[in-house]
C-alpha cells in the first residue's frame, strides 16, 4: 500500500536527517520514489503526530512526537520481546502468543506505541489477537512488529 510505504519512509526521514520544511521533505520522498501532494504530506505529519521542535540553533526541524517514540525509545527500557513465544498468521490477522500473564502488557505496548498499521488489539492471558488496518498486508504488519519490537522475529527463530 502506497501510504503506509509513505509513512514509514515520512518516519525513517525525520528520523534520521533534520528536516525543517515540507519541501525538503516532499523532495527526499521523491528520491525515494515516493511522490504526494503537500496536502497529503501535512495530513500524513498530522496522523504521524509530527511536530516542529527547535534544534541546538535555534532553528525548526520536523520530529516525532514523544507519544509515538516513548513507546519503543522509553527511557524506562521494558524487555518485552522474550515473553513473546510465537507468532501465527490468520486470515489476515495475526495472533501472537506470550508467555502466561503477558499478553495484556505486550498488546498495551504495542497499542501505545500508536502505529497507524495496527487498528487494535484485544488480548487474554497468553495470547493477543493484532487486527490491521484494511489494505494493510501481514509483512507490512510483520515491519511495524520490528520496529516497535526490535528482535521480536529473531526471538521467535530462535524458540
């Protein structure tokens, strides 16, 4: 789906090069590919929760915002990877499997962590159903996993 590659390539931007415009920023999409409007982009930085924020100068440059990021950068280092057990795909869901007594934490985790790929979960003792988006396939959800979960796919190898 073309917006969720927008948006995960909008993020992988902002993160890793200061941008302070949307023209800076339409034109490093459009060096990978990707072409929007400025309408589209605004929305996309909206729904990413982007704001600007002023850097060591004084000037603006885009970041995400501290709710997308606290989730998987906190401060407050929760190893939630090695209670996961598995991972089963499901008519286009996927079900992941915890160690007992960890599903509710692990899916309140992955909730907060407020990807636009993931509408919800709903989670019992040791297991979680995650419930993308329409038009959102498994391997997209599978890249978002990685990214709130760094090693969450490595983790399972290894079981």
């Amino acid at each position: 789906m073309q917006k969720t590659k927008r948006l995960l390539a909008i993020e992988k931007i902002i993160e890793e090069a200061h941008i302070s415009t949307q023209d800076e920023l339409l034109k490093r999409l459009k060096g990978k590919g990707i072409s929007c409007t400025q309408a589209t982009l605004s929305r996309n930085l909206r729904q990413l929760g982007v704001a600007r924020i002023p850097d060591s100068t004084g000037e603006y440059k885009y970041s995400l915002s501290e709710n997308i990021r606290s989730t998987a950068n906190s401060p407050v280092k929760l190893n939630i990877v090695p209670v996961i057990q598995d991972i089963v795909e499901a008519k286009g869901l996927m079900v992941i499997k915890t160690i007992p007594g960890n599903a509710s934490n692990t899916a309140f985790f992955i909730d907060g962590a407020g990807r636009y790929e993931i509408a919800g979960t709903i989670a019992g003792d040791d297991t979680i159903l995650l419930i993308p988006r329409d038009g959102i396939t498994l391997q997209q959800v599978h890249t978002c996993l990685e990214i709130i979960l760094p090693g969450i796919h490595d983790q399972i190898k290894k079981k």
